[in-house]
C-alpha cells in the first residue's frame, strides 16, 4: 500500500533565517488518522502549509504519488483538505450554502451541480438545514463543521485540520469528533488537546525544533514527552 503523504527531508527557513522545519520525514498511510503533538513553533503548521504547496521549500513532497510542483498543484490541492484553526478565515460568502460551493464552482461544476455537491456536503456533516443562512451568525461549532464541508465539497483524499477544537464548547467539541469518526478520509490533526487526539488518531507524532523527535501510539507520545497540556 503506498502512503498518501510522503515526505522526505524537508526542510524550510522563514525570510530572516530562522529554521522552521530541519529535515522532516513522514508518511500518511490511507486511513490513518495522525495527530501531530509539538509546542508552538515546533514547526507543525508549517509543516502542513506545504502539503498543499502554500510553502515551497528544500525535500521531496509527495501527495497519493504525485510530486508537489507547480504543474501537479491544482490537482494536489483538490486531494488534500485544510480546514484552519479559525473557521472565519474560510468563510466568507453571505450564505453558508454559497460558502460550500465555492469550491466545486471553481473546480469546473456548473452552478446546479455545485449546488448539488454543496447540499450534500452540508448534509454529511448535518447543516444542511442551515444552508442558506449567514455564516456570521452561525455558532463556533456549526462554523467549523461548515468549513469541513467546504472542504468535502471537494471531494479530497486527506483532511488536514489545525486546532479544530479551538472555540468550541464541550458538546462542540463531541460532535466534532463523532463527525469527524464518520468521514473516510486519512487525516492529519495539529492540535494540543491530548483528549481529542486519544479519540481520534491511530498514532502520533512529536514535533521539536522543526523536527520529528518522536512517533507512535498516542499515549506512548504522550509519556514519552510528558505531553499532558489538556
């Protein structure tokens, strides 16, 4: 079975030549869900910013076999998923329904089809009642889980999700992760909450100093790095 994120040596300097990322190597098998445990500027979101080519750096990136470069970026952007850790930054058209077809509008779908797709991801993630409100007047936790539905609108292989329990409530935070149990897709989860990682990922992996330090189940991360912020 061939993994769907491939990685090796990747390494990334920001603009005043602070090392970001030192030599990452990774993989993503299909069906997985990872968790990815570090502290702030440990370099997982910069990691996960180039599997979709939002940075380009030094390493071998490569998304369900196809290298990550300029010619393969459209179609390596449709296979991986990024739902942000502030769902405002994804939402942004006046109706939630619009909100979801912008994607397959721009993935080629005429408006009825986008429609369709849009509805029915709505409807995979239970806000298709909402579909023709304001995004703005939605809870934190029916923003989220319409920004995951902007994403599956695109029909994409990998879910990448940062801190997907920031701003949500506890009952939020359940149904988060009973919908995100239900979706197919592998999935790769930065986040802090030690709790939402045991429920979800199949295993982990320690980010430090813009390396991968350490990685397997949850819990062996979780003691081997005294990793108990939540």
């Amino acid at each position: 079975m061939l993994p769907l994120v491939d990685v090796r040596g990747l390494k990334y300097r920001y603009a005043d030549g602070t090392t970001a990322l030192a030599g990452v190597d990774f993989q993503l098998m299909p069906g997985e869900t990872v968790a990815l445990f570090g502290a702030n500027g440990s370099g997982k979101t910069t990691f996960i910013l180039h599997l979709n080519g939002l940075l380009e750096s030094e390493g071998v990136v490569t998304i369900c076999g196809l290298p990550l470069c300029e010619k393969n970026l459209v179609e390596i952007r449709s296979k991986v998923g990024m739902v942000f850790q502030d769902s405002d930054e994804q939402l942004f058209m006046p109706s939630v329904l619009e909100d979801v077809a912008f994607g397959p509008l721009h993935q080629g779908l005429n408006s009825e089809e986008a429609k369709r797709v849009a509805l029915a991801a709505l409807s995979s993630v239970e806000m298709d009642h909402l579909s023709m409100k304001a995004p703005y007047h939605l809870s934190a936790g029916e923003k989220k889980r319409v920004a995951i539905a902007g994403v599956l609108a695109m029909n994409p292989e990998i879910l990448i999700l940062d801190e997907p329990t920031t701003f949500l409530d506890p009952p939020g935070q359940r149904g988060l992760v009973e919908l995100l149990r239900s979706l197919p897709q592998a999935k790769l989860i930065v986040t802090h909450d030690t709790h939402f990682a045991q429920q979800l990922a199949s295993r982990a992996v320690f980010f430090e100093k813009g390396k991968i330090k350490g990685a397997g189940g949850v819990e062996q991360m979780m003691n081997e790095f005294n990793w108990r912020p939540c």
